[in-house]
C-alpha cells in the first residue's frame, strides 16, 4: 500500500519555465490538497478538490493552477516559475472531513 | 496575527524526559485538533486526532485540548532519539467536505542520548 506518491523528488527550474508536480494516492479517497512549506511560514493551502470533478483555490493560490484528473490524481501546474515559487510541496489526501495523509513532497527550486 | 501560534523551538531535552509541545489557537470555530511528526526531508505523518476538548492517549503520546483556553498540548512520556523530528500541530472547521487544516509552524524536537 503506497499511500500518497509524488513525482519528481526534486526539480531545478528556471525563471518562467514550467511544470507539473504529480500525485496520486491509492486510499480511495475523496479529497485532495496541494500545500507548500516554507521555513517559518508552516505549511500553507494552495488548491484542494473535496471531490473528482470539484477544486478550489486555498491561502495562497497565484502562480498555480491545479487538475483532478480522476479519484486518484491531482496535479498541480506552475505555467511560469517564479524564484518565488521555490518551496517544498506536499500533496495530502483525506476521507470527507477526515485527517490527511501526505505523500514524500517535492523540492523545487527556481533559480 | 496568525490563526495558530506554534514556538519553534529548538527544544533539546535528554533521552526519558517528559517532552510537552504547545499550541494556542484564536479560532473558536476549530473542532477537530492533530499533530503530525515530520522527519528531515520527509512528509508529515499523522500521530494524533481528537475532537473537542479532552485527553486522549496512545502509546507514549498524549495528546490534551482545551477548547475554553484554546491551548492544546502534546506530551512525550520517555522520550528516544527517534522522536527527534518537527512537530506539527493543526486543527480544522467543520466546513463542506473537505478537511481544510491550519497548521502551526511546527517545533523541533531533539532527543539527545
């Protein structure tokens, strides 16, 4: 049982490029959450979907844009990186109104 | 001022200490209450979840929330060199379905021998 994966483990962009961080979880869960984490700023909200077919905008959604693709994924997209942008992402998954679980993350750096 | 507040530590305390982590929280709307443990370069993992104010135990954790204060606490009984790591409170609202979470800045926590 795999949980939550990420793909990649860790990406070096440069300034305007872009890409699409990857996850999927294998719980059959509902939700899913695309969070990044910075020293001293925790772990702040991106986007969410509560379901397949639904997604939102979280405390800091500029610069993304993200795809529920089925029950299992959920990417996240930056169309134009910004050195900004660097941070580690986590991607987590829940039961309606449950506890989330998160995948391994992914360091990106934008240089 | 931030939603929830979480000292960062660096705490440092001996192998077998009592370890207490803190957290306070200025919305009164927040009912469900966890802590994560994250590890250097990993994800957080789940250690805690209560609902509403009350003690609840597992294993070596203890994890208390006082609604009327808005302080909930973790306790480390015997604490190892394994639960050096940061840890992170969060908490959410009942809100539509999906579980938004606020977390705290997390607290390092080293477990010297």
């Amino acid at each position: 049982n795999a949980g939550v994966t990420q793909t990649p483990k860790f990406q070096v962009l440069k300034t305007g490029q872009s890409m699409t961080l990857q996850c999927a979880q294998d719980m059959n869960h509902n939700s899913m959450y695309w969070y990044r984490q910075d020293p001293g700023m925790g772990l702040r909200l991106i986007y969410y979907s509560a379901s397949e077919g639904t997604t939102d905008k979280g405390e800091v959604p500029n610069g993304y844009n993200v795809s529920r693709l089925n029950k299992r994924e959920f990417s996240l997209r930056l169309e134009s990186a910004a050195p900004s942008q660097t941070s580690v992402y986590f991607c987590a998954s829940s039961e309606a109104r449950g506890t989330q679980y998160f995948g391994p993350g992914t360091r990106l750096l934008v240089l | 001022q931030k939603e929830v507040e979480q000292d960062p530590g660096p705490l440092s305390v001996p192998e077998g200490a009592i370890v207490s982590l803190n957290c306070t929280y200025s919305n009164s709307a927040f009912q469900y209450f966890m802590w994560y443990r994250q590890y250097s370069r990993k994800g957080p993992e789940l250690l805690m979840y209560t609902y509403s104010s009350g003690n609840k135990e597992d294993g070596r954790f203890t994890a208390q929330v006082d609604k009327s204060s808005k302080y909930i606490s973790l306790f480390i009984r015997d604490s190892q060199p394994s639960d050096s790591a940061t840890y992170l409170c969060a908490m959410s609202r009942l809100t539509g379905t999906a579980s938004k979470l606020t977390f705290g800045t997390g607290t390092r926590l080293q477990v010297t021998l």
